[in-house]
C-alpha cells in the first residue's frame, strides 16, 4: 500500500465516507485529509454520546436550513440508521431543524418590544404556563413576543408540542439537537446557546456530553473546501 492509499483508507476508517472532492484533495493536498481527518473526527469518537446520537446531530447540521448539504445528509442518516436510529429519531431531529428558524424571529421581536414595548403577560396566563413547561431555554423571550402576537406563539407551541413524532428522541436527546444547530457558525446563535447548556445541565447533561455536541458542527466548513476542490477539479487541465 502506497502513501496515498493509506491516507485514502485511514480516512475513510475516520469519517466513514470517500467522494470526489477527497480524491482530488489526496493528488493536490493530502496533507489537509491526513490532519482534516484526526481533527473532524476526534469529538464524533472520544466524546460520551453515543454513535447514534453523533449521527442524528450530523444530520440535524447537514439538513439544516443554514447548510442544506445533502450529501452529507445522505451519509450521517445512513451511519445513524446503522448505529440504531429509528424513522422516529429521524423525524423527530427534522422536527427541531425546522424551529431553528424560531430563534431569528425572537431575536426581531425582541428589537420590536425594545422600541415599543407592551405590557408582560401574567405568569399565570395559560400560554405562559404552556411557555415554561414546554420551551423554558427561550422563555423569556416567548412571552415577550406572546405580549405582541399570543395567537403566533399558540400555533408555535402547537407545533412543537404536535409535530413530534411518536417514539422519537428524549428531552435531553433533543436538547443535543437543538445546542449543536444553535452553537454551529452557520447559525450561531449565542444567546440560545446559552440558556440550552444551563437547560442542559438542569435536565442532568455532562460538560462533557454539552460540549461534545457543540464541537460536532466546527468542521462543517469543510464544505467550503469541498466545494472548491470540486471546481478545482472540473477547471484543471487533464494530467499528461
């Protein structure tokens, strides 16, 4: 076996995939696969979560709004269905790749209320009730929005109370979800990040299992390099 094959075959033993971008990378710059290949998988095999759950959170960043990158989608809910997920586990991590959308809107309406403020609803109100029991990292800032639009947060919380499938993920589970699309640099959402790990640990999660998850999206920006070595590939002269 030559250099590059053992490159070839301990990067696939690594991540778990070869594709055209990899190969062009190994004639250009195998160096960047030998070092890539270490650093990307060091938090997905020496963290606490298990297989499965590093997958379904790969497929929660790759499906994401922000990323859209459907090869790696294809690749992760294979890995995650062969580590033991379920159609559920599946849907229900879609499930939380659409609210991600959420946290832009509170965001806004935050900037609206700081200019033109209106009365808090009451702590007993039943859609506050139904605030802290169901979404209490973004509490606050639901009730806020509730006081300028509660029939919006009532749909909102419908469908995050609704949408879920039967038998998918645990709370702390979906939390891992949720903190690995916020604390990911294609959102980056560092007040959300920080009321789910003090929600995290509150529900029993580990430093360690938090951090796990947050580290798991750093390399998605491989992507950018993926993609220029696919065009590097299509521009270049064919060898002699």
């Amino acid at each position: 076996m030559n250099d590059l094959e053992a490159i070839k075959s301990r990067f696939i033993a690594l991540r778990g995939y070869w594709r055209p971008w990899t190969a062009s990378l190994l004639q250009a710059n195998p160096a960047f696969l030998i070092h890539y290949a270490e650093y990307a998988g060091y938090p997905a095999q020496t963290g606490p979560l298990s297989a499965r759950m590093v997958e379904l959170i790969y497929v929660a960043l790759d499906a994401s709004a922000t990323h859209l990158y459907e090869a790696g989608v294809a690749t992760h809910m294979r890995l995650a269905q062969q580590a033991g997920a379920s159609e559920a586990d599946i849907f229900d991590v879609l499930h939380q790749v659409t609210l991600q959308g959420v946290s832009a809107v509170l965001h806004a309406a935050d900037l609206l209320h700081e200019a033109a403020p209106l009365p808090a609803l009451p702590d007993d109100d039943p859609l506050c009730v139904r605030i802290e029991k169901r979404w209490p990292a973004e509490a606050k800032r639901l009730r806020r929005l509730a006081s300028q639009d509660p029939g919006y947060v009532s749909v909102l919380l419908d469908f995050v109370e609704g949408g879920l499938p039967e038998g998918g993920l645990n709370d702390s589970e979906r939390l891992l979800v949720r903190l690995a699309l916020h604390a990911c640099f294609t959102h980056g959402d560092m007040e959300s990040t920080r009321a789910l790990i003090n929600q995290g640990l509150t529900l029993g999660l580990t430093r360690a299992e938090l951090l796990q998850s947050m580290q798991l999206g750093g390399h998605l920006a491989v992507h950018g390099a993926a993609l220029g070595a696919t065009v590097h590939a299509k521009i270049s002269p064919p060898a002699e």
